[in-house]
C-alpha cells in the first residue's frame, strides 16, 4: 500500500467511525473500511519498545477472525 493508498482509506473511515454499528454488515463493512489502515500502520506499531510487537500480535488475531467473519 502506498501513501495515497493510506491516506484516502483514513479518509473513508471518518465517516463510518461516527456511525454507531450494531449488525455484522455494518461490522464488516467498517472493518473492511478500516483495514487497509491496520495493514498501514502495523510495521510502526512493532517498533515500540516493549509492548509493540505484542500489541500488533493482538491485532493481527482480531483481524484474522474478522476476516473469516467477513469474507
């Protein structure tokens, strides 16, 4: 993913983080929105000393189930 790639996926989820989601098609469609974002950011979240690399481990789980969630 490139920088504009990043940017304009930060874009789109500005207006889905004001919505309140209660259903799985909001769900999915929010965290495929949000995402490419994670994806982006990950790298520099295992860089922090300490709690960094467990931290994006964390994450990575989260978004391995929610990826089997929305297909």
């Amino acid at each position: 993913m490139n920088e504009k790639q990043f940017f304009e996926a930060i874009e789109r989820v500005d207006g889905l983080a004001r919505a309140e989601a209660v259903g799985k098609e909001d769900l999915c469609r929010i965290y495929k929105a949000v995402k490419p974002i994670l994806e982006g950011i990950l790298p520099f979240l295992e860089l922090i000393p300490g709690w960094g690399k467990k931290a994006a481990a964390a994450i990575r789980l989260l978004m391995k189930g929610l990826d089997a969630l929305c297909p």
